[in-house]
C-alpha cells in the first residue's frame, strides 16, 4: 500500500535522508516488537487466539478524533504534538494489548531513553553531556498554511482571518514576526483551558499563541458582544489574554488597528521576559527567544537529538495506523514522506503542545 502520513511538528527526512532512513527501520523494529510482545501476552494467557492469522480478525472500536494528542520525545524538544487526518477503523482482534504496552513504553518518560537499537544508530544522547542543558526548539521558516483550516466567508470570498495570518501580521509584527509560525487557528476554548466546560465545548477561537498565553480573534460584522465579553472574561480566569481585532479595523488598519498590533507586542514582550526568569532555572525551557533564534539561523537536521525526534513520531504514528487496522503485520509498508529541500523541521505549537 501507499501512504501519504503527515505527522504535525514536522515528521520531515534530513538533510541527507537519513532521518527517513532511521525512521523506516523503527517501522519494521516496531514489527518485530509487536510480534514479540503479541507472544507474551499469549504465553501468559492473556491473548486467546491460537494464530496472528486469526488476530487479523476485526473487532470494533469506537470512533476516533482526526487529531490525537502525544506527550513524547527522546530529546527535550517539542515533545508535545498532535498527529492529524487519522482514518478512522478497527483494531485488530489481539493485536489491541500488545500496541498499549508498546505506546506506554515510548512515552514513560518525556523525555525517555531511546533503546539500545536507537542508540546504535543515533548515539547515546541521554549520555551527552549537554543533554539537560540544551533544548531542541522546532519551528518551520516557510510560513504556515492554513487554507482548509482557517474560516471565511466561502459564498463572499470573504476571508479576513487568513488576510491578517498569511499577509498582516508578517508584515507589521517586526521583530516578533516568527510567532506566525507557532499561532495555531480554531482552537477549542475547552483545549485552551483544560477544562470541559459544556458552554463552550463546540466553540473555537480564531488563533491561539499557546507560548504566550494569548488568543486573537478576528471578528466580522455578525458577533455577539454579550456573549464575546463572556468568553473573554472565561480565558481570562485561567491566565489567558484575549485581543479582538475588528474586520473594520483589519480593512483600515488605521490607529486602532496599530493599537491592536501593538498590544501583541506587548504580550510577546511579557511573555518573553517571564521565560527567560524560568529558563535560568531550567535550561531545557524552550523559550520564544530560542523559537525566534531557530527561526532566524534555522535548525541542525543532522544533530542525532532532532533525528529522534522525528523517529519517536513516526513510531506512535505506525503504532496509530496499526490500531486503526491501516498496516498490518507480515506485509509491505511503503510510506511516501514530505521531505523539505533545505534542513528545516516545521512545527505547529497547537493546543497539543504547549510547549515552553
């Protein structure tokens, strides 16, 4: 079979392919595991089927999100991601237990230690010295698209939200311009806090910058104050800045859009500022100061830390497909990567990393 898998946070080959290389040995490494731990678990009783043949047997599983959340990494960098545009389907009668066990084992530690496998190819970087002084910061410098995900007005060829992400705020943020990379758009409110809140529960925000706390919302000529000024009072209470911009304001962008502007300003700047205390105390914090050094100077595909990070996403999304009933064991795996032709990893900091 031929797949096209796009792991978010950028599960891109190196260089010089060698993180393609790696990563598609760690499938057929996952294989072997898979098998193993399936015979354990029938040695001790836990697996009834007499055969892996019969384990092929569908069994029915609830329905799945499109995005699921990871918490992961062999390096300290952007450990937490979301792999997007699963297909949903039914894991394989037997096979259930065995890729549990073997998706707790990646993510007992965050960061964990890659095993001896890993290590004879990437070194052992849990041994470097600099291993707990050094983080791994991932940001893209080609600019985010959003087009399927960012709203508008389809019938109006209306779209002022991808206006101020794509073309406005590249243009008159400066300095801070890099952040466009890490703004995620239409983010659930209830992910933004980390509470399920009924009320809001089908509501997304315009754009979320999770480094600094901050939410951007574009809003069109049909809002509702009332409940607006709610919802912002509700982020407020759980430490999150909300600044709403106008499509008046954007088309203008006049006094009171430069206002606006500059109010992101200064919650970069604060946000910044406030990192920068934590980091001296934990030099692995990946800062908005070091998003904006990476995204200045790009980043190192050959260092071994970036490399496994790429690997240790393209297990739990193997894992994921073999859940879903996508790849089965005993057959060919052919995966058609992106691979970016400069040595860039791009990442997209959403609800599901939170990082730093």
């Amino acid at each position: 079979m031929s797949l096209r898998a796009a792991c978010i946070g950028g599960l891109r080959g190196g260089q010089d392919g060698r993180s393609v290389g790696i990563a598609s040995r760690i499938g057929f490494q996952i294989s072997i595991c898979c098998f193993f731990v399936v015979y354990c678990l029938r040695r001790m009783g836990i697996i009834q089927s007499n055969s892996l043949r019969k384990a092929r047997q569908r069994v029915a599983m609830p329905d799945f999100e499109s995005m699921v959340k990871y918490s992961a990494g062999y390096a300290h960098s952007n450990n937490n991601f979301v792999i997007q545009n699963l297909p949903q389907g039914n894991c394989p009668a037997g096979l259930c237990a065995a890729i549990c066990i073997l998706r707790n084992i990646l993510q007992r530690g965050n960061p964990t230690i890659p095993s001896k496998f890993l290590q004879s190819h990437l070194g052992a970087i849990h041994k470097e010295e600099d291993h707990d002084k050094i983080c791994y910061p991932l940001i893209s410098s080609y600019h985010s698209r959003w087009r399927h995900t960012i709203r508008g007005d389809d019938q109006g060829n209306y779209y002022p939200a991808r206006r101020f992400h794509e073309e406005l705020l590249p243009k008159f943020l400066e300095e801070y311009a890099f952040v466009v990379q890490l703004l995620v758009p239409e983010v659930p409110i209830n992910h933004i806090t980390q509470i399920d809140t009924e009320e809001y529960r089908d509501q997304q925000v315009d754009f979320y910058l999770p480094q600094a706390f901050l939410v951007v919302e574009i809003d069109g000529i049909q809002h509702d104050l009332r409940a607006d000024a709610v919802r912002v009072e509700h982020l407020h209470r759980h430490g999150i800045q909300t600044i709403r911009i106008t499509a008046e304001e954007l088309e203008s962008q006049g006094q009171a859009f430069a206002n606006k502007i500059e109010d992101i300003k200064n919650r970069i700047r604060k946000s910044m500022h406030s990192q920068e205390e934590r980091k001296e105390n934990d030099h692995t914090t990946i800062t908005l100061s070091d998003y904006a050094i990476a995204h200045a100077y790009g980043i190192d595909l050959g260092k071994s830390n970036y490399q496994a990070t790429a690997v240790i996403r393209f297990q739990l999304l193997v894992l994921e497909l073999l859940e879903r009933g996508i790849l089965e064991l005993g057959e060919k795996w052919n995966f058609a990567i992106d691979a970016l032709s400069r040595p860039t990893l791009s990442t997209l900091p959403s609800m599901t990393t939170f990082c730093g």
